[in-house]
C-alpha cells in the first residue's frame, strides 16, 4: 500500500477505511468487524470514524475490529461541532477513546464548523494534544476561507489534515482548496470518493476501466488517489468490495486516461462552494 508523509512525519496508507453508517443495524455488526479487518489484513490500517456515526455504535464496531492489534491501526475520529468547546472536546475526545477501547488517537478532527470560536476548539484539541490522548489534529468541511479563519489561530499551524468531499463529480476544490492544502503539506482527506455509492458507470469510466482491467468503483478511487498527499476513506460492509477498493490504490492512471475524464468531468473553472455530505 502506498503511504502519505503527514507533514507531522508520520506515514500512513493513501487509503483508508470509512465507517459512517456502520453500527446501526446489529445484525450487520460482525460483516461490518469482518469488512474492516480485511482492509486492515490488505494493509489499509488508517480508520475514519466519528461520535456522530451511529451515536458512538460505529466507533464501538472500529473498537471490535482492531482488538488485538490497535498498535498497527492510524485512527482517526471527529468531535461533533456543537461539542467544540474547549472543554467538549476534551470530554468528546474521552468519551470516544471509551467506546473505541483505546488510550488515544492518532488524529482528531473537528467534523464542521459550527457556533463555538476556532480558538476554543484548538485549546481542546491542544489540552488533549499535553495529555497525550491525540497524537495529532485536524478540520473537516473547512473551504479556503474557513481554513485560513482556523491557521491563524494559535498552535493550530500544526494541522495535520483537512477532510473534505471529493470525487470525480464532485471536483470543485480542484479549483483552490486542494492545491493549497497541498501546496502547505495539509493532507487531504478525500470522504464520500465513491460518491455514497452512486458510481457514475459512462461509458468513458468503463472504458478508463477496461484498459486497466478494474472496475468504475476502482477508477474513481485511483482518479482521487492521482495526487500524493491526498488520503481516500471510502466505506464499505462487505469485505469482497474492500478487496475491490484496496487494489485501487496500485492503479496508476495514464494522462489519456485523465484527458478522457476530465473531458466527461471537467475541472472547475471558477471557485465553488464546498460540497458536503
Ligand atoms: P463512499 O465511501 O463514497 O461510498 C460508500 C457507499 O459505496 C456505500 O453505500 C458502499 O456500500 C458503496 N461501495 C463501497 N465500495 C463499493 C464498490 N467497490 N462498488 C460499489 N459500491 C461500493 O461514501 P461515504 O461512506 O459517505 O464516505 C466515506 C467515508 O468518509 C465515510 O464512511 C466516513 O468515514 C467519511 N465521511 C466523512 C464526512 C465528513 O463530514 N467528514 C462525511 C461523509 C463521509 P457497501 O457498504 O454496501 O459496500
């Protein structure tokens, strides 16, 4: 699996697993546990899960599937925005640490913005950071505005990672957000690349498909994985669609294979609001 240098040093696997929806159905819990260990077995040791999936019950699945071996997993969670506070944070912060069954986090991110000041968030995130219950920080759902607004907070120029949605028909932060998290060693994590699952099938992605022997899914997940500091996270419950998922990631796209879908999904041309799901 190929890595991402996070700009803290640390090397973690270009693709990931997401969790959101997992841990509301009981009886999808072990496929679920068995989902996540196969990505784990095929080397995509980095977690996306959140306080808000499944109020804690997707974090409970993430607990069970790294039993045993949470050493070699990069976890990542999320506190809700109206748990920002500097205080909320850090209780947020225990409460998931108790339902993952672990001592700390690899990266913690605020999931959106909400009402509470940036700067109450980043005194959270740096007490956890003393305590050394995160072993890092980041944003999520921030456009370049809101990202600049967050950087120039104290101590927050040490964030590591910025979660957005992106996937082929979702590009706009091609425009600006993208290259200037890049740009500024900001990794990016790519959520929802295999838009929830409504992969556009054209007959340009079947074609790209073909030639690489892979399937639409493969060639959405390679498109976001083109760049080296991006990060894709996409979910699945059943372990045969990871194994799908994970060789993505060996998939290297040709520049007639890029030239061919930006033609069908053309690069924005002026700057556009953040999609967020
Ligand atoms: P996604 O990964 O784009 O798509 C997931 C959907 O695609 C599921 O319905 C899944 O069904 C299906 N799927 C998975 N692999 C497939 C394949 N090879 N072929 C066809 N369908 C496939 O969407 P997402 O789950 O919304 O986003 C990924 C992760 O990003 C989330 O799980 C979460 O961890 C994170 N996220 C973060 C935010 C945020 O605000 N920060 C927002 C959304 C998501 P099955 O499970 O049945 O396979």
């Amino acid at each position: 699996m190929r890595q991402v240098a996070l700009r803290n040093g640390t090397r973690v696997p270009a693709l990931g697993l997401g969790t959101w929806k997992m841990g509301e159905d009981v009886r999808q819990r072990a496929q679920e546990v068995r989902a996540l260990q196969t990505g784990m077995d095929l080397g995509a040791t980095l977690i996306d899960t959140a306080e808000m999936y499944g109020s804690g019950r997707a974090e409970e699945v993430v607990a069970a599937a790294v039993k045993g071996r949470r050493d070699s997993v990069y976890l990542v969670s999320k506190v809700l925005p109206q748990n920002a506070s500097r205080a909320g944070t850090v209780k947020a912060c225990e409460a998931s640490l108790k339902r993952l069954k672990t001592d700390r986090l690899d990266l913690y991110l605020l999931h959106w913005r909400g009402q509470v000041p940036f700067a109450e968030t980043m005194a959270g995130f740096d007490d956890l950071m003393q305590a050394g219950k995160i072993r890092g920080f980041g944003v999520s759902n921030l456009d370049l505005k809101e990202l600049t607004e967050w950087l120039a907070v104290s101590r927050a120029d040490k964030t590591l990672a910025n979660q957005v949605q992106y996937s082929l028909d979702q590009r706009g932060i091609d425009f600006d957000l993208l290259p200037w998290c890049l740009d500024r060693r900001i990794a990016l994590m790519a959520y929802c690349p295999l838009s929830q699952g409504r992969v556009p099938e054209t007959p340009v992605i079947k074609r790209v498909a073909e030639r690489h022997r892979a399937t639409p899914a493969q060639i959405m997940l390679a498109w976001v994985l083109r760049h080296e500091h991006v990060i894709a996270i996409p979910k699945s419950s059943r372990p045969e669609r990871v194994r799908e998922n994970v060789k993505a990631a060996d998939i290297v796209l040709s520049a007639e294979d890029l030239m061919e879908l930006d033609r069908e999904f053309p690069p924005p041309r002026k700057p556009q609001p953040l999609a967020m799901s």
